[in-house]
C-alpha cells in the first residue's frame, strides 16, 4: 500500500511555520512498511483541496490529512471531504463532552463556532483528542482510507501513535508484524555510510535504509514477518552484519541519543560532569537535562560568553586570553580545568569558538574548540565547520559528547558495546 499526505493550511504555503507534520507522519509511515511517494500542500480553498484530493486518489491507497479540523471558517477539510465522499457529518457526543469538559474547566462558555469541532464523518472511527478539542477521524471506503488529523503537532503526533498507528498498522500487515531497529552512528558522514553498505539496500525483507540528521547518520532495519520473534530473527543476521562493517562508528540503537548513552556511562560509574560553556551558551547541559536520571551525574556549570565572565567567573588569566585568544585549545583547556575544579566533578567540558557567520577574535566562523578536562589530564580537539551559526553550534555539541564517550571507553570506563 502507498499514500499521500496532504497538508491544509494557507499558513504553511506562506511559510509561516515549517510542515514537521509530513515529516512525522512519513517517518512513521516507513515503520509500517508503507510507502510514501507524494506530499502535497494546499490552502485554506475548498475548491483547490478538492482537487487535491482528486489527484491523490488516483495515485495512493491512503490519503492521510492534517489540518483543518478547528472551529474558524477556513477549517474546512472534513466538510471538503464529507462533500466529495458525499458522506454526511453527525455529531460525535463523546467529542461534544470533551468540548464542553475544555470549556468548564477553565470557567469559559463555548462558542457556537467550538461545536463544530465535534462533527465528524458519518461511519467513520473517531480518533479521541487527548491533546485538544478536534478529534480525527478514519474512514474507509471499498477502494481507499482516508485518516483526518489535527494541525498542531502536540495533538497529531500523539493521535497518531496512539489511535491511528494501530488501526493502520492491523490492516497493512495482515494479521503479521512488522518491526524496526534503528542504528545510529557518529563520526562517518551519510555518503560514506552508504558506501559500507550498500549491498544491504537492495534487500527487500528485511529492508535497511539510510537516514540523516545534524551531525549523525542512522540505519533503520526493517522487517515483516508472522511474529514479532520471527521478525526479530530476520534482523538480527542483517544487524551483525552492518556492525561487522560499521560498528565503531555505532553509538546506540532506536531511541539512544548521544546524550543518553553518555548519561547513561556517567551513572553507571558514579562519575559528575560539570561545563563551561561561551559559543554553545548552555545547550551541552541542556541535552544532558533532556534525559531522565541525569542529576546523579551533572553537577552544574557556566555561560560565560564574553572574555570578562571567563576572568570573572572561571579565573582565567588576562594574559591567557591576551596571547591565544578565547577562540583557542588553551581558552578550551583552561574553561574545562577551572570548571571542574569549581564544581567538583570528575569531569570538566569547555567549549569555545566562532559560531558564524562572521570571524571571531581572529579565527575564521565554524572555529570551534572542545576542552575536556579527566582526572589530571585535559584533552582538546578542534572542529572546522561550514554550517550555519546554529546548526553549527550543534554539531559542537554532539561532538563533544561523543569526545567524552570515547575518552571514558578508552579509560575503562565502560565498553560501549556492552550498551547496545
């Protein structure tokens, strides 16, 4: 089976906000083994939905909306679609007391316009919104399934998960399973990966295909088997082999991150981390607070993002500063040292640089430095990147933490396969 995601909103042509709903969808999609060849973006015009709507049914098996579900004049995707299906709207009461529950709750009197989010396709299954007011909607037809979400992203993603995915995925699999693990790696780019592998690609079951993201690349294995064991059997042998080509690039798998598996090595051997940090202005320990259990492990740190808060706050010396600049392996070195000494951690991390997209105290945008101070040695390592100021101030990051995963698995810390 294929489909065609259509997402409606005039907001979204006119690039007002960025259409991360196709993307989610798509990605999920994949994990069902379904394939998707065409998005399509269209405004708030009844007449130009309708023939988007046209054009896709005579292309895919799934037609799969987001947006237009909510009480204003321009939410007009189930009524678009109700008209062509020529199938009437009746009103869902479970949705109609999810409404008014919203309302009441917060001492508000609903608006006539608000009821209007409770109409749904006459026959359809109702896609509860446990996130908002608009519930969506799965409807099948003898020739295809058309699914209705709401726009925002808070109310998609987990009606999708948790109402829609099931549904979908107990018709496309026939009664089977279909499984996906996902690799993920640091240190070799996307083209590279391929290359290792690319014999792998033309599998058909399992599948493996390559993906993308800041700074890292991934490799999700897919299969469709009788059961989830047998699935499982059949990617394992697909699994080894791709470590045996490219496992000393592999960090972790599914929903590992660099900043788990390196909270995930701090904890296990009770070691603290504290940082200090000018270009990335807090974005290291952010990542590191994204993951739970993280405060048996980092202890705290510093922005200090101009030369007086590094004298200020850390005590590094003028002349320092004066003969290598803050863009330097000494600044790095000496942020890293200071901020562990200060925070009492095992562990100390500086980063400095010259995020773009202008030069920096002499050194050229995309200069970035990495101190990482460990028991008595400090190591640092420089980065040369052509990316744009954030994206850049990213990778920083992840690299980083990669630099200090790696230095733990050399000490024996931890041996990183023992993880996976």
């Amino acid at each position: 089976m294929n489909a065609e995601i259509i997402a409606v909103g005039s907001e979204l042509l006119l690039g007002q906000i960025n259409n991360t709903n196709a993307r989610f969808i798509s990605n999920q999609l994949t994990e069902l083994g379904i394939s998707i060849y065409h998005h399509t973006v269209v405004g708030d015009n009844p007449q130009r939905l309708k023939q988007a709507i046209e054009i896709a049914e005579s292309r895919a098996d799934i037609l799969i909306f987001s947006g237009g579900l909510g009480p204003t004049k321009d939410d007009l995707t189930k009524e678009t679609i109700a008209q062509h299906l020529q199938v009437a709207l009746v009103q869902d009461d479970v949705a109609m007391d999810s409404i008014q529950q919203f309302f009441d709750v917060r001492n508000r009197v609903m608006t006539n316009n608000s009821k209007k989010q409770a109409l749904v396709l006459e026959g359809c299954t109702v896609l509860p919104n446990h996130h908002g007011m608009a519930p969506g909607m799965f409807y099948q037809t003898d020739k295809r399934l058309y699914i209705l979400l709401p726009g925002p992203p808070s109310e998609l993603e987990p009606m999708f998960q948790m109402e829609a995915k099931p549904l979908l995925a107990s018709i496309v699999s026939d009664g089977g399973q279909i499984v996906s693990k996902v690799l993920r790696f640091y240190g070799i780019g996307e083209a590279a990966l391929e290359v290792e592998v690319e014999d792998l690609l033309a599998l058909k079951n399992p599948t493996v295909a390559p993906l993308a993201s800041v700074g890292e690349v991934m490799l999700r294995i897919t299969a469709r088997a009788d059961n989830e064991q047998h699935a499982d059997d059949l990617i394992a042998p697909i699994q080894q082999a791709i470590i045996a080509r490219v496992g000393k690039f592999m960090y972790g798998v599914d929903n590992d991150s660099l900043a788990s598996k390196l909270v995930e090595i701090l904890v296990q051997n009770d070691l603290t981390i504290a940082a200090a940090e000018s270009l990335t202005a807090g974005k290291f320990m952010a990542e590191l607070a994204t993951i739970p259990g993280v405060s048996a492990a980092l202890q705290g740190g510093v922005v200090v993002y101009n030369e007086e808060m590094k004298r200020q706050q850390l005590d590094i010396s003028q002349y320092l500063l004066e003969r290598y600049t803050v863009v330097s392996a000494e600044c790095a070195a000496a942020m890293a040292s200071q901020v562990k000494k200060k925070f009492v951690a095992d562990i100390g991390v500086g980063l400095t640089g010259a995020a773009g997209p202008d030069a920096h105290d002499g050194s050229p945008a995309g200069t970035i430095w990495i101190g990482i101070a460990l028991d008595d040695d400090v190591y640092t390592y420089k980065l040369r990147l052509t990316g744009q100021r954030n994206k850049n101030r990213l990778v920083a990051v992840k690299a980083t933490q990669n630099f200090i995963i790696q230095l733990l698995h050399e000490r024996g810390y931890s041996k990183l396969k023992n993880l996976l």
